[in-house]
C-alpha cells in the first residue's frame, strides 16, 4: 500500500488544525481507501493552542506528526524542512487555512499515478481581496519577464511531489529555499491543475507587507540579474548625463561669462537626483549581498525543539545532528532525537 504525505505548516491556526485534519482524513477514507497517509503538522512557534491540539491529534492516531520549531523560522524554510522529513511515496504541501482546497488530493493522486513527478495547483481566481490578488498578478508577470528561469504564475508551493523529487530537494542542501523557484527550475515534468482559492477558513493570515516584499527579493535575488544589470546601465546613463551637462554649462559659461549665471538649482537638482539613484541601487546591491551571505554562513533550516510520533532510526535529513535540540519525554508519543 502506497503512502502519501500531507506536509501542513502552522503559525497561530488552532482554529483550523482539527478542523484541516478531519477534512484531509476524510478525503483519503472516501476517495482515496488504498492509500495510507501521513500527515505532517510543522509548527513554527504558534503562540496560542495550535501545539496542544497537534499533541491531541498526535495521540489519537499515529498517523499524525509533529514537529516543533524552537522559533519562528520564516514562510520558506519551514514548510520545506517539514518536506524533508517526510516518508511517502508522494509528499503532497499545503496550508493549514484552508485556502488550499483538500478537495485538489484525490486529483493530485490521479495525476501522480498516471506518470506526473510533481502535479502542482494554479490559482487562476481568487475569494481574497481583489487588490492584493491584482498586485500578485502584476508581480508574477514582472518576475516571469524578468528572470532567467522561467516562473510559475500564481504558484504557491501547494502540490504533490514525487519521492524522487523530495530526494533532489535533500541533495540541494540550500540554506535559503524558494520552493516556488526550485520547482520551475529543477522539477520533473509537472501537471498545472487550475483551482479557484477560497477564503481563509478562520484565523487571522500571518501574512504582511514586510514577508511578501521578503518572499520577492528572495524571487528577484535567487532568479534574476536584472537588479544589477539595471543598476549597471542606468549608473553609466546617469554618469554620461551628467559629464555632458557638466560640458554644456562650462562652454555657456566660458562663451556668456557675464550673461549666463548657472546657480545653485540645476546643481541642487543634480545632486538630490543622483544621490537617491546612488542610495536606492546600493539597496538593491545589498539584497544580493544578504541573499548570498545567507547562503555562506549554512545555518540550518530549521531548529527542533520536539518530534511526536516520528520513529527513531528515521532519515530526518541532512541538518538533523547538528540542529535537533533534546525534548521534554513526559508525553509517551514522543521519540528522543
């Protein structure tokens, strides 16, 4: 009997974690009895009950893991970690709010067993709010336009993923993983399938300005060298300009010494212009110089502060003796790393 692995990350969803499991159970009793599922809940620090339900879960059916991270480790590295660890046949991402239909399984499986190594959903509408589902639209588009891999438009990691796959997601041992990227760059041959995105189920999103300008420069940093390249060629414009008014203004005023007074405006003007172009590509320098320090310092994915129901002498991938830190053993479920 095949095993398929549901990969759930979590931050504050204590109004959904049950919830999501019922419905993901559900699923795999009615459409989908000739398979075993394992279901992963990675927490990312929640700081309300969305441990202590996982815990429950954990107990009433071995079936259901936990992991606990000793922090918040941000939006990418989490759910990827949680990927590692998981031991199906197939490892099937999505979120906890149900924003990812559960709905989409039974096809992802279809798809997987007629030959597809990665079926992945494409939202092509959304139930969020119109603004932020046209200003994703304008950024998938500009990315798509930009980048040297080709990008996936309105992709957010949720799929399937062969084990085979899940494999050449170990071997990368990349320190700051953009799912979204890898996929369209290193993934097998891949079946889209369309989906419309419902609202949020409960809860509030965790989601905000400071994590999805995070989620583009890791984009933009990753997969283009537009950054740079613009910054190259609009410095030498920028340079050029100026040298050739320099030399228009020293001949007007060499030839009309008396009747061609310059002032301090065009000069003023000069220098806010080129000192905010100077300070906005320095930004734009910097983001590659962060994206690529993250990269040289090869920290962890992901810090454990506690496993449930994981068994001992399983792969928990590459980082696991250096990261893993000793659990409490007062719960019976729990396995000592």
């Amino acid at each position: 009997m095949k095993t398929i692995s549901i990969v759930v990350p979590c931050y504050n969803e204590e109004e959904n974690v049950e919830a999501l499991y019922q419905a993901v159970s559900g699923v795999f009793q009615k459409d989908l009895p000739e398979y075993r599922y394992e279901i992963i809940f990675i927490d990312n620090d929640s700081k309300d009950r969305t441990r202590d339900i996982i815990r429950k879960l954990c107990s009433s059916d071995r079936g259901v893991k936990g992991i606990f991270n000793a922090k918040n480790f941000g939006q990418f590295n989490s759910p990827y970690y949680a990927m590692l660890q998981s031991t199906g046949d197939a490892t099937i991402l999505m979120a906890a709010d149900f924003q990812d239909p559960v709905e989409m399984i039974p096809r992802y499986v279809k798809e997987w067993e007629n030959g597809y190594k990665i079926v992945i959903g494409i939202k092509k509408s959304s139930k969020e709010n119109k603004i932020m589902y046209w200003l994703r639209s304008c950024y998938y588009k500009c990315i798509k336009k930009l980048s040297d891999v080709e990008q996936i438009e309105h992709f957010t990691g949720f799929g399937l993923y062969d084990a085979k796959f899940i494999k050449v997601l170990k071997e990368l041992d990349d320190p700051t993983p953009f799912l979204r990227g890898i996929v369209a760059e290193l993934g097998f041959r891949r079946k889209e399938i369309p989906y419309e995105q419902p609202k949020r189920r409960a809860g509030k999103t965790s989601n905000n300005f400071y994590r999805l300008y995070d989620a583009a420069m890791l984009s933009i940093t990753s997969y283009t060298k537009v950054g740079l390249r613009v910054a190259t060629i609009f410095g030498s414009i920028c340079s050029f300009a100026s040298m050739l008014v320099a030399l228009i203004y020293l001949i007007m005023k060499l030839m009309y010494w008396d009747r061609f007074p310059a002032g301090m405006a065009p000069l003023l003007i000069g220098m806010c212009f080129l000192g905010s172009v100077q300070i906005f590509f320095i930004g734009m320098v910097g983001e590659y110089i962060l994206s690529i320090n993250a990269r040289i310092m090869k920290r962890p994915l992901v810090i454990e502060e506690e496993r449930i129901n994981f068994t001992s002498g399983q792969d928990c991938g590459p980082e696991e003796d250096m990261l893993l830190t000793a659990a409490s053993m007062e719960d019976g479920n729990r396995d000592e790393i």
